[in-house]
C-alpha cells in the first residue's frame, strides 16, 4: 500500500475509498485496509478520498438528470 501513497496524494480527486471483499477479504479486513490508507494520507486527501470525490460525482450526475 505505501507505494501508492504518493500517487493518491498527487491525484486525490481521481481515488474514492470503498469496500472490496471479492478478493477473499472479510468485510472488517477492509475497513481495516480503509483507516490504514486513511492514517498515511494527509488530512486533505483524506477528506477526497473518503467522502468528497463521491460528493462531487452525485453532484455532477445530478446535474445531468
């Protein structure tokens, strides 16, 4: 995971945090993986990541209906 953090932190618009347990991953290994991303990126691409990237898709999708 550490290898990534400088290319969510350089495009944090472009990444959304979500569970995945399709890869033989139980749900809470997955929110485990979240906060551990979430504890290595700044505050600022925490916020991005983790709830406002998603924001700003249902507000363009919004916008389109």
């Amino acid at each position: 995971m550490d290898a990534y953090i400088p290319l969510i932190e350089k495009y944090s618009t472009k990444f959304l945090v979500s569970t995945d347990s399709g890869y033989d991953m139980k749900y809470y290994q997955a929110y485990e993986a979240i906060y551990e991303l979430l504890d290595k990126v700044s505050e600022q691409t925490r916020e991005a990541i983790a709830y406002k990237n998603f924001e700003c898709l249902m507000e363009q999708r919004k916008s389109k209906m």
